[in-house]
C-alpha cells in the first residue's frame, strides 16, 4: 500500500504530500486566493527541482486551497517592487521566477496535472495550462486580465503555450477583451480536458493517475519529453526569454503614468 508523507513544514505558502508514488502540491494560501508571491513560486520552485531528483514520483497534482485556486500573480508585491526599483529589476527577477516555475511544470519528468475551482485569473491560468493535463470543477471561471491592467500578457511565458494549446483566434479575443469564460468553453478550447461536478473532481483526477501508474516507469517521461519537443516548435520558445524583460517594463512604464 502506498504510504502518505505528512507536509513538508519547511513551505509556508504550500501544502505538499506525498501518497505513493504521487506527489500533491496545494496552494495554500486561501486568505489571498492562492496569489503567487515571489515566496510562492521559491517553493515551487523547490518542490518541482527536486522532483528531477526523484524519479519514484511519477504523478504531480496541483491543486488549490479555499474557495478558489489561484486569483493571478500577487499585484501589490509587483507594486512594492517597482517603488522599491522604479527601473522594474526586482520585477525582472519575479517574472524570471514565473517563467522557470511553468517551464519546470513543462520539463519535469512526472506527469502534472491540474485540479482546479474557483476563480483561475491570469497567473493562475498559466500554471493550468502548463500542466500535462487538466480538470477543472463545471463552476470554475477563468480570466485573462493582463490588458485591463495595463501589462503585457507574458506571465510564466504563457502566451505561446496558449496559443499553441487552445487555438490563436479565440485566445486574442479573450486577451482583448478580458472577458470572463467558464469551464465548458475551457474544455471546448482544450484548456481543461475535464470539466466535472464539483464533487466529482477528485473522483476525476484519480481516474487519470490510476492507469498513469500503471504505464513502464519509463514509458511516460519519454512521451512527456517527445511531445514537449514536436509542440515547442510552435511555441515562439525563444521569445518567451523576453517575457520577464517584457512584464517589467511594461508596469515600469505604467507606474510612471500620472493617475
């Protein structure tokens, strides 16, 4: 029988545990709506590094705590940022950070997969779509608000991925417009390729990881790794380097602007 680990005390932003041979990671931090602080994305960083070094863990779930699981990348910490460095460097090193979380997501060699409900708001929608896989409850709402905000939609490098993944056309009218959308247009677009009951969500996960388990340990990371290489040819892979550079200046700019 596969034993469950208790939490890993060493991270004050997640709850992390491990059941078997699958690891599950929760934002946890409800009283902000899971917002991703620059110390959230350290320990996911953390967690999804050591994950390489552990190739008995073949499943990642990642998932949310509270009533929804994640409302976007922590604003006020971007505003602190840019009073503390008006030039947006400290913004370079947090949208770094982004970038190498969602390409980690990307590359480790488990297999990811997202369990959301709730709100999933920009930075939120970036760590679902760069999971291998997604589930997400019927009532969950989604939302591209970078425009609204004056910056420019790259968090974690997401924009490629999106396009890539749900289709150019809509993707830019949701960009534009910052409209709202739900979980059956997300699964129609490819974002969720679940959208359950609420209830019936983790009943939904568990059927994915079971014949995961039962794959060659071998078996999944190489397909992981072969599609990760045929799909990144459409990605602009490149450009998504700028997406830090592109973030910062972006609400250095804004920031400058009078009221």
């Amino acid at each position: 029988m596969p034993v469950t680990t208790p939490t890993d005390n060493r991270y004050k932003t997640l709850h992390v545990s491990q059941d078997g041979p699958v690891l599950h990671v929760r934002l946890d931090s409800p009283e902000t709506g899971n917002t991703l602080t620059a110390a959230t994305l350290d320990e996911l960083l953390a967690v999804l590094g050591a994950v390489g070094d552990r190739p008995e863990i073949r499943v990642l779930v990642l998932s949310g705590a509270g009533e929804h699981f994640c409302l976007g990348a922590d604003r006020e910490e971007f505003a602190t940022s840019l009073k503390a460095d008006p030039t947006g460097g400290g913004l370079r090193v947090i949208a770094d950070k982004a970038r190498r979380v969602c390409e980690a997501l990307d590359t480790t060699t488990a297999i990811t997969i997202a369990q959301v409900h709730g709100k999933v708001i920009g930075a939120g929608l970036a760590l679902t779509v760069f999971c291998d896989l997604r589930a997400g409850a019927d009532t969950t709402r989604f939302r591209l608000p970078e425009v609204a905000l004056g910056v420019a939609p790259v968090w974690g490098g997401v924009l490629p991925r999106l396009l890539s993944e749900a289709g150019t056309a809509r993707i830019r009218e949701l960009l534009l417009t910052c409209a709202p959308f739900g979980a059956e247009e997300a699964q129609e677009m490819s974002i969720l390729h679940k959208a359950v009951p609420a209830g019936e969500l983790d009943a939904a996960v568990e059927a994915w990881v079971k014949p995961l388990l039962r794959r060659p340990p071998e078996a999944l990371p190489l397909a992981k790794a072969v599609l990760g290489a045929y799909s990144r040819g459409t990605r602009l892979a490149d450009a998504g380097l700028l997406d830090a550079q592109l973030l910062s200046a972006a609400c250095a700019v804004s920031a400058s602007q009078p009221g």
